[in-house]
C-alpha cells in the first residue's frame, strides 16, 4: 500500500486555467448529481459560459440550511439570475440519490427542461474517517458503513439508472464518475470510504461494456485524496487509543486530515461550517466545555464523539485544489472517444503507478505459486512433451 504523499493542493505555475472543451455541434446538458460541491459549482461556470446548459441536482435539507456551503450555492444561483446568456441555461431539482422516485423524478425534470441529458456528472461522494475497529464501537458507528455506501455507492447506482432510458433513446450519453486514486490505492483509516469507491468503479467498468452499443460512454475521473475528501462533508468516529500515532506507525488518514487541514488556510471562523456534531461534544455549543474554546480541526477529527463537517478551506485555497479537476471534466466532457479511466495531476499518476508497479512485482514473485494450481494443465504439458 502506498500512502497518499501530497501534503498541501499543488501550485504548479502550469497549472491550466481556462477551460478546454471537446468540440461538438451543439450545446450539451450536463447534469450535475451534487450541484452544491465546490467542484460542481466551478464547473457549471465554465459550462454556462461554454454555451451549454446544466442541471443541478441539490439534496433539500442540505440548501435550507445557512451554512458557508449552502450560501456559496446561493451566491451563485444570484450570480446566474444576473448574467442574462446564463439565466435560462440553468436548472435546479431536488434530489436525494438515495430515493430512486427522486432520481426519475429529477431526470423527467431535466429532459422536460433541455430534451434530454448528454453529461451525467456523478458528484455525490462524503468520507467516513476510522479505523475497521473504531467503526464497529458504537450502533451509530456501524450504521455510518451503511450510510458511507448509501452516498457513494447507491446514489450514484440511482441516478445512472434513472438517465440510461433517455441516453438509450437518443443513442448517445456520456456518464462521467468522480471518484478518486483512493479507488487503486489503500489507505488506512479510510477503508470504507476506499470500498465504497471501488464498488462504484467495479460497477462503472461492468455497465461500460452494458452500454456500448447504444454509443452510451463512460468515464471515471481520479483526482487526488484531498479534492473529493476535503470539498464534502468529513464525518469522523471515535479514535481507539490502539491506533494513536506513538502506538499505531500507519499513516491513518486522520492524521494526515488533521495536519494538511492545520496547515491550510481557513476562514476567520472554522467552527461556522461544522453541522451534525454530537450533543455534549467538544465541538458541540451546548457542551459548555471552555477547554476547546477554539478547536483545531485536529481536535474535531479526534472528537470522542461522532463529528462532521465541512473542511473550512478559505476560497483560493479551495479553487487551487479542484482548478485540474475543473480543467478535465471540461476536457473530457461529451467527448467523442472518452478515456475510461482519466487520473487528474502528476502526483496521483505517480502513486498509481508505484502502487501497480507493487502490484506487478508481487505477480511476479508468486507465479509459480499461482500456476502449481493448474494440474491438469501441467499433465497435458508432459503428456504432449513425452508424445514429441
């Protein structure tokens, strides 16, 4: 297993800035499923501007409340209202992906809307943080495996069978899944995020050969770690002394959460984004613990409690780190001949290859091991060699 090396998003004078999009006849329909993501906000920019038009799938509960992620959506839903070329380009729908009446549901809207749905955008993805052991401590530990999958996995799954009937239709579709290097590397302290994030992409290479021949395409996007995790809602367990850093050496991801987070640039508030934290924790207003006065998110990720929130990155923190993202969906989006799989930067196509390059070797060291098991074969081999 190779530990995600990255300590802080990359600042490559390189790095692209305006979008790149496929050339194609007419304007396409993107939906998005998460249409409050940073990644999904800064995207619709760039398509809206592109001349395309855009769905926005957006989960109710998450838009009522007044959070820094739910305003940063407002902002821009005003910034649409006031750009005349972008006003009737847009649409939001309610969506739970969980509820398979609210992915046809939304779907139905979006072809009523535009005719149909070019670019399915899978954005629906949060990070469960713990250890296989500190998620089996409680009922409400366990239920967040079933919870992670939900998100994920399910979600994902809904809303892809909610679109192919139209995609078949037109004979034409392109579904995009944003997951990450987490789905060919291990790490540790992120199992069940990792697992969720290879049954999505076991499924998506499954359907890719389902789809075919209605010239319906699909893509997995990997971005680094630290785009999908660090720009949706983080929910962390109960930390088990067993696995504390002087007595566990492996480098748990909340670990490596807390330290990238500290080093970060934050908002002048960090505890204004944070939501679902357990009463009586230290993270909670009604605990009345002045200990914690001001906690790190170090002290959050390692909360006796269950806490979650939403990792309180300053703005151009928060561009910098999903900018290649944003560059290639544009790149990609609609494209005639897609990659299956595309690995966005340099440090994640690094620690993909050391992690296949392990992979291969250890092939290598046990093939003898693996081909003792084929008796009849080896039979056959010396029959034939005796016959000669």
């Amino acid at each position: 297993m190779t530990p995600p090396t990255s300590t802080a998003p990359p600042s490559k004078p390189s790095r692209p800035r305006s979008p790149h999009f496929p050339p194609h006849n007419a304007p396409r329909v993107w939906f998005l499923t998460t249409g409050t993501s940073p990644i999904a906000i800064a995207l619709a920019r760039q398509v809206l501007d592109h001349g395309d038009y855009i769905v926005a799938g957006v989960l109710p509960s998450e838009f009522e409340k007044r959070n820094e992620r739910s305003e940063e959506f407002r902002e821009f839903l005003e910034e649409v209202k006031g750009t005349e070329r972008w006003r009737e380009r847009l649409r939001v729908v309610g969506l739970d992906g969980r509820i398979v009446g609210q992915c046809q549901a939304a779907i139905a809207e979006a072809v009523e809307a535009f005719g149909r749905v070019d670019v399915l955008l899978g954005c629906t993805t949060e990070a469960v943080i713990g250890t296989v052991e500190e998620l089996a401590q409680s009922s409400r530990s366990l239920s967040l495996v079933q919870e992670q999958f939900e998100t994920n996995f399910f979600a994902n799954v809904n809303i892809i069978k909610a679109a192919l009937p139209n995609m078949r239709q037109m004979k034409n579709g392109h579904i995009i899944m944003l997951t990450g290097i987490t789905a060919h590397l291990g790490t540790p302290g992120l199992g069940m995020y990792c697992a969720s994030q290879w049954a999505i992409e076991g499924y998506c290479d499954s359907l890719a050969y389902e789809i075919a021949p209605f010239n319906i395409k699909t893509s997995i996007m990997q971005p680094n770690i630290e785009v999908n995790v660090l720009t949706n809602r983080l929910t962390s367990v109960p930390p088990l002394p067993q696995y504390s850093p002087d007595v566990n050496p492996a480098p748990l991801a909340r670990d490596i959460l807390s330290g990238l987070l500290d080093k970060l640039e934050m908002s002048n508030n960090p505890s204004s984004p944070m939501e679902g934290t357990s009463p009586g924790s230290p993270t909670s207003p009604a605990s009345g613990d002045s200990t914690l006065p001001n906690p790190s998110i170090g002290d959050l990720l390692s909360s006796p409690q269950v806490t979650s929130l939403y990792p309180p990155l300053s703005q151009s923190v928060k561009d910098a780190l999903i900018a290649e993202t944003v560059h290639a969906l544009t790149a990609i989006g609609g494209h005639d001949n897609p990659p299956a799989r595309h690995i966005v930067g340099f440090e994640g196509v690094a620690s993909v290859k050391e992690k296949l390059k392990t992979v291969s070797e250890e092939l290598e060291d046990f093939i003898e091991v693996s081909g003792a098991v084929d008796i009849g074969k080896e039979d056959e081999v010396g029959e034939t060699a005796e016959q000669n």
